[in-house]
C-alpha cells in the first residue's frame, strides 16, 4: 500500500515536470521575437524553423496547451488525493502532503518556469519546439472542439476585423511611448512609415492652388524675378492654359543661361531650357511613388487626376516629410500655421494639413474623410460654415474666424475640456 502511494507521489512529480514544460512554451512562444527565430535560423538552427511554423497557427497551439495544462492538473490532483489518503496517519501530514503539491505546481509548474521562459523566449522556445508540436498534434483536436462547443453554446463567431499588422505595430509603438521607452520624435517618424502604406499622392501633395507656376509667354526678365522671389528649385511653366505644363523650369538652368548670356535676360529662350514634366496619377500609392522617384533619379512630379487635369504636384522631400516631419531651411516659413494662445486656444490656417496638427501637437484628430482641417471642418459640419459660426466634434470647438469665397482660411481650435475647464473657474 505504502508502495502504490508512492508511486502516486512519483507520478505526481512527472506531471509537475510536464506542467512546467507546459508554461515556459506557452510563456515562450507569446514573448518570442520573429525576426530573432529568423536570425536563428539563418545561423543553421533547425528548430528555429519549427517554432516560426508553430507561430503561424498560434491560436492552436496555444489552445493545446492550455487543455494540456488543465489535464495535467486535474491528474495531478486526482494523483495528489490518493497519496494523501494513504498518507492520512494525522490529519496533519495529510494537510502538509497537499500544501506541499500546491505549493511546487504554483511555483516549479509555473510561476518559475514562466519567468524564465519570459527572459530568454527564443532559447526556451527554441528547446521545446518538438514538445510543442507535439502537445499541439495530440491535444490541438480536442482544444478545437472544446473552444467550437463553446462558440456555438454562447452564440459567438469569430470576428473579421483582426487588426493587421501595421496596426498592430502602430499600437506597439503607442504603448512603448506611453511607458517612455520610445520619445515622441522616434513614435512620430515610425508611425510615419506605417502611415505611408495607407496614403496617396493626392494626401500629401501641394494643392494647385498653392503651386508657383510661370506662364511661359511672360517675359524673360518677369520669369527671372519670379523665380528668385519663389525660393523654388522646380517651377512648372505652362502655356495657354494652366493645366498645359509644357515643362519644369530648373533654378540652375536659368542661371546658367544667364551667366551664358552676361545675364541679359531678354536672351534666353525659356522653353530651350525647360526639362520635361513628369505626370503623375492622384491615386498613386506614396510607396510605389517614393519607388519611382529612385528609379527615376528625380524628386519632382506633376500630380494629374483620371481627366489629366492638374492637381498638385509632389516630391520627394513630400514623402521624407510624412517620415521625419517638416524640413524647414532659410527659405521657408516657419511653424505649421497652428499658433497657440494664451487662454489655450489655437489659431490654426485652414489648409493646414490634418496630420501635420496630429503630429505637433500629439492629437487624434480623423484625417480619412478630409486632409486639411478646413475640409474636416465643412465634412463634419455638412455644410461650407460662415464666419464666425462654431461646431464641436472630435474633442475640439472649431469657431470660423475667416473665409475667402467658398475657402475656410483661418479658424480657432479650442480642446473642449480646456473650454469646460475655462468656463466653471469663471
């Protein structure tokens, strides 16, 4: 009798070395790195490989070892109480023989082997990939008909909207700034480079309306003032019609013409010195642009939409921008056209483009329906609004302080709790 008990304290033990096993895989395989497996398996280890595949179906494999673990413990309780009972000489070596079991699962089938498993993942995950596999082969059937006994007894189906990757990575980042191992300059320019995947050209370039162009009949001595007065490397030049760009006047050809011709401008002959225009469609992935910007080997193109109508143009310093944010030099204008006020308030031109506000100043302000915050304004407002009318959404009132035409120019933010705030001190 003494015998088949402890054999049963035996056991007990095993299931406890099967549980800890249990727990440093499942620990390993949610901490493991995927670029590292990939490293490692550059390096010749084979196991690695083996892991990456268990990654790839990690729903099942997490649910085999949980059943796993459940069954593990359940045997070990049943396993537990009969060696008890053959233990119960006083009721308190029975109550020690069962606090000694809880205490060596809790701790050495576990707590222990997690934290191990936690701090070196891809080593732990690396040595029980064979383990895992095959828990996964054997318990991976009833963890599946368990977890769909369970879907259809609640009435649960799985969703469709499963973030993708970039989001995933997005709210990595996130949480990594919020707990400070990531500063906002290094969030900015890596949520810059996930954001790049869902844009198009028509998102980040320079409206027409704001282009410098040059009519190609004026006079060469005009188109001379003009170019210096810009600030602009590239000037589109057009004839007739804006929307006929016959080419793009380069700063340093002009020059150069000049110093040919002792800077007589009346000499030079615009159009002899005009490179090409390169056009391209609105709908352009930025991406596939900033691609063909390198294999071009220019950074200035013309953005035309489905009717070959101009629209904008962009260039490569556009998409460098959606990365590391604005590059100012001598000759541009400084800030971004939002001012902050005393009271808290912000002045913000209304073509401002809404992420470059989510950027500065770290809002989350929705830039999918519009691009700039005057097209947000009138999107959410229905309607083109009046000077001095005011709308309240997105955590902001947005009161109209100017307007041209049909054009929002200028508005005030203020952060609604800011205003709340404001308003009960008063």
């Amino acid at each position: 009798m003494i015998w088949s008990h402890g054999w049963a304290l035996a056991a007990v033990l095993l299931l406890l070395l099967f549980s800890s096993a249990l727990s440093a895989a499942a620990a390993a395989l949610t901490d493991v790195t995927r670029s590292r497996l990939v490293e490692l398996e550059r390096k010749g280890v084979t196991r690695a490989a083996r892991v990456l595949e268990l990654l790839s179906q990690e729903d099942r494999v997490h649910a085999a070892l949980r059943i796993s673990k459940l069954i593990v413990v359940m045997l070990a309780g049943m396993l537990g109480a009969f060696a008890i009972a053959g233990a119960m000489t006083t009721p308190l070596a029975g109550a020690g023989i069962c606090a000694a079991i809880v205490l060596l699962f809790a701790l050495f089938g576990s707590a222990m082997p997690r934290a191990y498993a936690r701090i070196h993942p891809e080593r732990v995950a690396v040595l029980l990939a064979r383990f895992t596999a095959l828990t996964s082969h054997l318990a991976g059937p009833l963890a599946a008909l368990l977890d769909l006994l369970a879907r259809n007894a609640l009435g649960l189906r799985r969703s469709a909207d499963q973030p993708t990757v970039h989001e995933e990575l997005r709210e990595t980042i996130d949480l990594h700034h919020k707990e400070g191992s990531v500063v906002k300059n290094d969030r900015d320019m890596l949520g810059g480079i996930l954001a790049m995947q869902e844009l198009e050209v028509s998102d980040i370039m320079v409206h027409r309306t704001k282009m410098t162009m040059i009519d190609g009949d004026e006079d060469p001595k005009d188109i001379v003032a003009k170019v210096l007065k810009s600030g602009h490397t590239r000037i589109p030049v057009w004839k007739d019609t804006p929307d006929n760009i016959i080419g793009v006047l380069h700063a340093k050809n002009l020059f150069a013409a000049l110093q040919k011709y002792n800077g007589d401008a009346a000499k030079v002959d615009i159009e002899d010195i005009l490179t090409p225009p390169w056009f391209v469609p609105d709908t352009r992935a930025i991406p596939d642009q900033l691609n063909a910007f390198l294999r071009r080997k220019s950074h200035f193109a013309i953005v035309v939409d489905e009717y070959g109508e101009v629209q904008g143009l962009v260039t490569l310093e556009d998409i460098i921008e959606e990365i590391v944010g604005d590059i100012k030099d001598e000759h541009d204008a400084v800030g971004i056209g939002a001012r902050p006020k005393p009271d808290g308030s912000y002045l913000v031109d209304g073509s401002v483009p809404i992420r470059d506000l989510n950027r500065a100043f770290d809002w989350e302000l929705p830039d999918e329906e519009a691009n700039t915050i005057a097209g947000l304004v009138i999107h959410e407002a229905r309607m083109i609004p009046d000077v001095g009318q005011a709308f309240s959404f997105h955590g902001f009132r947005f009161e109209i302080l100017k307007k041209r035409k049909h054009q929002v120019t200028a508005l005030r933010m203020t952060p609604l709790k800011r205003e709340a705030d404001g308003q009960a001190a008063g």
